[in-house]
C-alpha cells in the first residue's frame, strides 16, 4: 500500500482543499515529495486541453508542481462541470466516479511519488455513483483521515458524527482541523476556543487546532498556518518511516 493520507470534511465549503495545500505545503517544507489529487471535482472549469480541476490546481500551485497530462490524469480522474453531488454531475455519456478506478489511479501516485494527499468532494456520505458513497472511498483507500470542520457553534456536532462514522468503519482517523472560513468577530471567541479540546475529549482523536481565516493565502501565510497547528509531526510521522 501506498503511503499518504485524505482530507475531508463535515460538509462542502469548510475549507479542505485550503488544508491540503497548506498540509501538503508543510511536509514540502519537511522534505517530503508529495503530491495532491483531487479523484472527483464538480465544477470543473473548461480550459483548451480539458477539463481542470481548481482545487487541484490551487495545490499544484501552492507547492510549484507542474504535473504530466498523464500525470494530471491521475490526480483528476474524474471532472464534471455542474458544481453538485457527483453522482448528479454525471451526463449521461460520462463514465461516473467509482472507488475501484479511483485506487487504482491513487496507487499508481503512490507508485511514482513518495506520499500522496487525497482530497475529498463535500462530505463523507456524497454519493460518488448509485451504489457507492465518498467514505466507501476512504475504507478502499485504508489511509489515515484528516477531517475538516468549520470553527464555531455546531461544529461539535458535526465533527463527532463524521468521527462516529469513519471509526464505524475502521478508517483511521489522523486528526481534526478547524477551519476559519471567514472572518470571525469577539462575539463567540469562547466558543471557538472551546471547540479544540470538546472535540478531541469527546471524539477521542487529537484536533490539531485552527488555520486562521486568510483571504489572500499566499505561501508564506499557509505555511505559518499549518505551523500554527500542534501534534502533527506525530501525526504524520508514517509518511517519513523507511
């Protein structure tokens, strides 16, 4: 098996692929050779050679890699253009996302580069296709989850639930990181501060902290973010293993 690990999250918009990038920034900056993919993406964008996953590229950008065609091909083996549940996304003379093409073409990353991180699409119960949802991805996949959550009221909920039905899965769960996905007011600052050690008291997993909302990330910035979080050098100690 492959070494690497998935991001995803509570829902949609709770900042994943702004996590990969800096996670995937941060064990750049370790010396790992990493790279990203992005095995479904609704709301493709139509460029001249194809259909481009953003997300991806964000990545791709943020650690200055420039993929093969092939190459991308794996790391996007599935783009749509409605920005919707895949399995909605799919036209009728596209092939659907499944989890058996989906490994293969992250064990063939995993072949060719040191460690691979995988982002998710929304959250764990999206339907990839008519029989198979996104966490049946990740018991395929059998990597540690990073799981994503909004900071603030009502994470706690969410994140337990998502915790609750990776580890009824028996998919290992690295860690959590909330997220600020906007900017945040004093008014629930106890709140937010709470949130870190409720979840991983009652999760039993680590929360590895906060990224700070950044509406311009730039490397730097993520790079101090990530830096910003605790446990993950223990977290992630396996991908540096010989």
């Amino acid at each position: 098996m492959f070494r690497g690990f998935v991001v995803t999250g509570t829902d949609t918009d709770v900042g994943k692929t702004f996590t990969t990038a800096a996670l995937s920034l941060w064990l750049r900056h370790k010396g790992l050779g990493i790279v990203p993919m992005k095995p479904v993406q609704t709301g493709a964008k139509v460029m001249s050679d194809g259909l481009r996953a953003p997300d991806l590229d964000f990545t791709l950008g943020v650690l200055d890699h420039v993929p093969s065609p092939e190459e991308r091909d794996l790391m996007q083996p599935f783009c749509y253009i409605p920005a919707c549940s895949p399995h909605l996304a799919v036209a009728e003379d596209e092939v659907a996302p499944s989890v058996e093409a989906i490994v293969a073409a992250a064990e063939e990353l995993g072949r060719r580069h040191p460690a691979v991180v995988i982002e998710g699409a929304g959250g764990l119960m999206v339907p990839l296709n008519r029989r198979e949802m996104m966490i049946d991805l990740f018991a395929a996949l059998k990597l540690p989850v990073v799981l994503v959550g909004r900071v603030g009221l009502g994470t706690i909920n969410h994140v337990l639930l998502s915790i609750d039905a990776l580890t009824s899965r028996h998919i290992p769960v690295a860690g959590v990181i909330l997220n600020e996905t906007k900017p945040q007011g004093p008014e629930d600052a106890f709140i937010r501060a709470d949130n870190p050690g409720t979840i991983a008291h009652f999760g039993g997993v680590p929360c590895f902290g906060t990224l700070p909302f950044i509406p311009e990330p730039t490397i730097e910035k993520l790079l101090a973010a990530a830096e910003g979080l605790s446990g993950l050098d223990a977290a992630f100690a396996h991908l540096f293993a010989r």
